[in-house]
C-alpha cells in the first residue's frame, strides 16, 4: 500500500509544481482523452461477441484485415 501511496504523491507533488499553463494543458489532455475513449465505447460494437473461441475470432479479424 505504501508502494501506491509513493506513486501517487510522485504525480501529485509534479502536477502541483507545474505552471499554470502546462496545468491547463494536461486538464485538456485529459478531458479530451476522456471523450475520445467514451466515444469509441459507445458507438462502436464489439462485433467479436458473435465468436465463441479465440481462434474464431482471430480468423474474423485476419480475413478483414487482408481484404
């Protein structure tokens, strides 16, 4: 625990020391990942549910990729 606590307060003390400017980057940073990653989860399927083993899937997506 105390392993994570020593993580954390690295990247709250550097955070803490930057300027504003390089500050309001980062927030953008974030937020922008933030969407990015909540838009591919929401409007694109996981079409490889239909699959039920590995291989069946590997097959899908080698078979797409080299057509």
């Amino acid at each position: 625990m105390q392993i994570l606590k020593n993580i954390f307060m690295f990247y709250y003390e550097g955070f803490k020391n930057l300027s504003s400017t390089s500050k309001k980057l980062w927030i953008f940073i974030i937020i922008k990942a933030t969407i990015i990653m909540t838009v591919l989860l929401l409007f694109f399927p996981n079409i490889l549910d239909k699959f039920e083993t590995d291989e069946q899937k590997a097959d899908f997506v080698a078979d797409n990729l080299l057509k």
